[in-house]
C-alpha cells in the first residue's frame, strides 16, 4: 500500500494500491488547490511485517505527481 500522511499532524491522508494513483490524487489535489495543498504531504510505501519506505514529501512530492500525471 501507498499511503499519503500530513507531517504537520501525523493524519493519515489516504491509502492507494498502487504508487500511481496515489500520485493522481496527490497531482489532483494540487489542480484543485494550488501546490501549497501539499506541501506538508508524504508519501511512503507500507507492508505489514515489513519496514516502510519514504519515497518523497512537499515540493519533490509534487514534482513527482505533476511529472506523472
């Protein structure tokens, strides 16, 4: 699972499948509101039983969703 968590308040966002469409959401939310929307944003990659991996947060998050979508 690809999760989406606010740093500002360890609330979790969301859960997606997969890395891309946990991109579209995040490149949707930026459509809607501005880039500002995700700043506090980050998304890593859960399994259970495994150690979770960060793969981006803020700006690099948004590049990378803006980049995918």
């Amino acid at each position: 699972m690809y999760e989406l968590v606010d740093l500002n308040t360890g609330n979790w966002v969301g859960a997606y499948p997969t890395k891309e469409e946990a991109l579209r959401a995040v490149a949707d939310t930026i459509r809607r509101y501005g880039e500002d929307a995700v700043v506090t944003l980050a998304l890593g990659r859960f399994e259970r039983g495994r150690q979770g991996e960060a793969i981006a947060e803020g700006p690099k998050l948004a590049e990378m969703a803006l980049a995918a979508a």
